[in-house]
C-alpha cells in the first residue's frame, strides 16, 4: 500500500463534524484533540467522567457522559471513530449506520491519519508507551517537531496523550491487539519485544509473532526497523522485512553512558532508551542531543509515577498488568530502594489474561516484601461470566500465600492499618487501581 505523505496537514477542511465513542480512552481522544487541532467540530460519548474528558471540553469538544444513546450522534456527522470495546449493535453505532455515516475503529483512523505524514511506529509487548514518549522527546529536542499520538499522558504535552507539530513527522503507539499495528505502513518502527500478550484474542504464541512479520513486511523499504538484540524472536521475524533493521543492547559501553543520566529505573528502561538511542542515531541525530533528551526524561503516566507520601510512604502508581511487566517494574523498584520494604497492590486485568497466564503470574512477585491482590477488573468486550475458580484472583493470592481483598476500600483500611514509615506502596494494573493512589492519598 502506497505511504502518501502530505508537506502541511492544514489542507483539512475545516467545520466539518467527527464523532466518538469512548473519547474518554487513551487512544481516541487522542484522535479526537488531533482533530480539533486541525479544524473540525469534536462531539462523543463517553460513561464516565474523567481528567480527560474535562480535557477535552476545554479545547472545544463536546462531551456526553453516561449509557449511550443513539440521539447524541449528530446528523451531520461526516465520521464516527470507535474504541475497539465498542460493538456495531451500540446505539450510536446504529444510528451511524442508518444515517450512512463512515464509522472508523480507532486503529483504522489512525491508520488513515497517518497517511498523511512520515510515521514512526513504535511497537511491542511491553514498553511501548515509554519508548514512544522517549523517542518524540528526542525528536523534539532536535528540532524535528513531530505530531505526536501516544497511549500515555505526558506532563510536556500538558498531561495529555497529544502533541501538534509543525512537520512531516508523526510518532504513534502501535499497539498488536486486534491487529490494530498492521493499519500501519510507517517509514521507519520500533520494535521493543514480543511476549504472549492478547491470548485471548491470539489463541496461541505462533499467531503472534505471525502479526508482527507481517507488521515489518509494512515498513517502507527506504526506511528503518529497530529491534531488540536482547529478544532472541525479533531478528528472525525481522527477516520479511524490506528495510534496513538496526539492533540495539544493553551491555554496551553506550548503554553505560546512557545509564548514568537515565532518571527512571529498571533495565526494562535502559533498553527503551536504547531503542531510543539507536532509532535517533539513524536520523543522524547528534550522540550529545540524543543523551540531554533522555537525561531529561522523567516518566509518563502511571508507569512507576511517584503519586506522593502518605503515613511516611511513597505511593507509586503504575500500569504492569501483565507478568513480564510485573517483574521488570519491581525490579526496577528494588533497583531504587534496595533497602525498603516494597509493598504491592495488583489488580488482575480481565480473567482471560489471568486464567491463560497464571503460573507465569504466581512467580512475578517475588521482589515484592508484601502482596495485596485486588478483585479482577472486568474489561468490556473481553470477560464473560465464566470464571476458572481455580485460577482467579482469590485463587493467586492463595497460591502466593498474599492478601485477596475484594475492592479498593478494603486495600485502603489494610493499608492504614499495616503501612510503616518508609514503605514503599506500588498500586499495580490496568484497570481502574489508578484511582487507589489517589484514595491512598486523600484517607
């Protein structure tokens, strides 16, 4: 599929209507700001109420919150965005329908956005969102100016998920759920690594690393691939690629530079940074610009962000929810404090994950002096009814010989009752335990 790349995006007509389902997410609202930025009236839904969406009423959206009704989709809709959660039989999907209206998953909208610029694409398991928030610093501190459209709120960007630039240059998350990645044909990628990730979706291991070589097959042959020596998988799927592939360590004397100014901790972020590295020393990007940036990085949004101290402990908000991140997360946490007693909260996130991943999930936490395992998150779209009594979060918890506690109140009270001066508490998981800190905080 040919790449089109346009020299200005202002061409976008402007005063025509978009609307989206979810804009509350991550992802679409970020498309939603994008659209904004260049012109169009932004309308949608959403059944909560949150930072983002305050967000977004503020740069001129229009926001409803609560059960979808097919009466807030505008008849003069020229396009209807989608998060992946939402089914055709939703309401406002239906009415879109009826009245003839495009309707776009987000991942497809994306893909068309990006046509219209240089992309870059960073992919992989785990450590995606870092990496991408890593890479369009760098880029900004080169002077490059990349649009940016990422799966994390980042204080540069005003703790948002979007940033307008003013180039050829677009830097986006390109996550493999769905599929989602292979909408993409980007000029350049990053690929971090590849795990057993979405099995539910996946079915199995093969069917995976299938979508990731036909992910490279995308990439433009003039461009670049940047991969992971480290990930003994990446070099062989790397080879249907028609690109140059560029790999990168980190057990290099580079790797010990970067290490020294690197703020965040883990080896999990060294080798972000690495990726970093070597993807700007492709652009010719000069060796001093590339180290200030990444010496300049102070983390993104729940990943192993500093919430504040309560009772004399540091409470930590962070994403890890699947085992590979669990335990690069605590151990860049022991890396940190390797003296303090590290308390962790996980919340499973959707029983699918869970059931197919448990054994892997009964070893994540060894680092951790302290375990508190919440309730299952529910994810719509992905969880059904049917639970393995054996391998839920009761029965994890059990297995590790840690606390279960239902809901978030209970981890409070736990909390209040046991916590001691220089604790270090990790709320941990994709669900909604990104307002347990919050909680935490204000008891």
């Amino acid at each position: 599929m040919p790449r089109r790349i346009a020299k200005k995006v202002s061409h976008v007509k402007p005063r025509k209507l978009i609307y989206c389902i979810g804009i509350g997410g991550i992802g679409v609202s970020a498309l939603a700001q994008w659209y904004l930025a260049h012109g169009w009236d932004v309308s949608g839904s959403d059944t909560t109420h949150s930072v983002v969406t305050d967000q977004l009423k503020k740069r001129g959206a229009i926001v409803h919150i609560g059960r979808h009704r097919a009466s807030w989709v505008p008849r003069d809709t020229k396009l209807l965005i989608y998060t992946a959660a939402i089914q055709a039989d939703n309401p406002e999907r239906q009415r879109a329908t009826k009245l003839k209206i495009p309707q776009f998953a987000y991942a497809e909208a994306l893909g068309e956005i990006s046509k219209r610029y240089k992309t870059i694409a960073i992919s992989g398991a785990h450590g995606k969102s870092t990496t991408t928030a890593m890479v369009s610093l760098m880029l900004i501190k080169a002077g490059l100016n990349p649009t940016v459209i990422i799966g994390t709120r980042m204080r540069e960007f005003g703790n948002t998920n979007f940033h307008k630039g003013r180039s050829e240059w677009l830097v986006i998350e390109a996550d493999e759920f769905h599929h989602s990645f292979l909408q993409y044909y980007p000029y350049a990628a990053i690929t971090t690594n590849v795990d057993r990730e979405h099995l539910d979706y996946y079915k199995n291991f093969s069917n995976i690393k299938k979508a990731f070589q036909k992910f490279f097959s995308h990439i433009d042959p003039s461009g670049f691939l940047v991969i992971n020596r480290e990930d003994p998988i990446l070099k062989n799927l790397a080879l249907v690629s028609h690109c140059r592939v560029l790999l990168y360590d980190t057990i290099n004397s580079r790797a010990k530079q970067i290490r020294r100014v690197l703020r965040v901790p883990g080896k999990h972020n060294l080798s972000n940074a690495m990726a970093c590295d070597t993807f700007g020393a492709a652009l010719q990007i000069p060796a001093s610009t590339r180290l200030k940036a990444l010496a300049a990085f102070r983390g993104t949004w729940r990943r192993f962000e500093f919430r504040g101290m309560w009772h004399g402990a540091r409470i930590y908000d962070d994403y890890a929810h699947h085992p590979t991140e669990i335990k690069a997360t605590l151990a860049g946490a022991r890396e940190q404090f390797p003296k303090k007693h590290i308390w962790c909260v996980f919340q499973p996130h959707h029983n699918a994950r869970l059931r197919l991943l448990f054994t892997d999930f009964i070893k994540s936490f060894t680092v951790a002096d302290r375990l508190t395992i919440l309730e299952t998150y529910k994810v719509e779209g992905r969880d059904t009814e049917e639970r393995d009594k054996r391998r839920n979060a009761a029965a994890l918890a059990h297995k590790i010989g840690d606390d279960f506690i239902r809901d978030r109140s209970g981890a409070v009270a736990l909390l209040k009752r046991d916590v001691s001066r220089g604790d270090v508490i990790i709320c941990m998981g994709a669900g909604d335990i990104g307002a347990l800190a919050t909680e935490i905080l204000r008891s």
